[in-house]
C-alpha cells in the first residue's frame, strides 16, 4: 500500500455540504469523521440548539488504499483534499482522538476553531473532566481560562472554556 494515501486525510467539501458527503462517505465504506458542535441558533420567534461542524467544509476521511483515497473524491459534495505544497495534510490517529474527545465532552463549552498561532502561555494538564490527563496552553481572556489544543497537520486551533478548577496547580516558584 502506498504510505501517502494510508491514514487520516483531510477532504474539502462544498459550503454546507458537510453532513451530506458524510452519509455518502458512509455509503461508499469508508471511515469518516466530521466533528459537530452544539450551537445557539437565535431567530426572531425562537432559539435553537443545532449542530454545525467544528471547521466548515472540512471532513477527516481514514484511507486504507488509493482507490479509498479516489472513492471519496467520487463523493457528491467533495471537492479536493487539503495540501500544504505538494503534501495532502494528512492528521495522526491520536490528533483525531483528541478531536473525538474534545466535541464528545459534555464539560467542554464555546468550542470554536482558529486559523491563529497562540501566544506564549502557561502550559497545564487536565486533572478533572473527561479531558482528564490532557496537556494544554492556557489563554486568560476576561478571567476565563481557554484551553487550546493544536492540530499542527491544519493549521488550527480548537479551543474551549473549561472551568479554573480543572487545571492542576502550577508549583509555586521561589
């Protein structure tokens, strides 16, 4: 098998498509994985929660041959993979399980996506929650901690608030 169409690659898709070329991918036998968030949505008789992908136009399909890596490409909604020069972007298994953890977390709120490099900050883990273990740099906006978790084969950033008492205590220096 050829190592650049194995692992977990990124597909672009239509605007708004996303949860169509995931049933299709599904269809077609592959695994895919589009990370959803739950969001407010305020019209002008009523507020809703609905679920809107985390990064728009962007699906993670696991490909085990070239002919997958073609097959999702035959999807109707997707577009073309994601490339940095001449090499697809392809995500580690542990990456995606982090994803998997972070949009599967009932404790995790505000969760948004940023195309931003962090500033130097305070490096913690996670001692409590569902993200137990977890190592983060901590942004202090407004006296809300953030964790920011990097995806460096994207280029983004997710963040999410989580409560202060979450975070383990830094030795106090002497």
């Amino acid at each position: 098998m050829d190592c650049k169409y194995s692992g977990w690659h990124v597909l672009y898709v239509k605007s708004r498509h996303e949860k169509k070329v995931l049933d299709a991918l599904t269809r077609l036998s592959l695994e895919a994985f589009l990370p959803l968030v739950k969001t407010k949505k305020k019209w002008s008789d009523r507020i809703k929660i609905v679920q809107l992908p985390l990064i728009p136009s962007y699906i993670f399909v696991n490909l085990k041959s070239p002919q997958d890596f073609h097959k999702a490409l035959s999807a109707n909604g997707a577009c073309a993979y994601i490339r940095f020069g001449s090499s697809y972007a392809k995500v580690p298994e542990r990456e995606i399980n982090k994803i998997k953890l972070l949009v599967g977390s009932e404790d995790v709120m505000n969760l948004e996506v940023d195309d931003r490099v962090p500033r130097v900050g305070e490096f913690r883990k996670i001692e409590f929650g569902s993200l137990s273990g977890l190592r983060c740099e901590v942004l202090k906006v407004n006296n809300i901690n953030k964790i920011v978790v990097r995806i460096e084969q994207l280029k983004q950033n997710i963040t999410a608030i989580l409560p202060s008492y979450y975070f383990e205590k830094e030795p106090v220096s002497a």
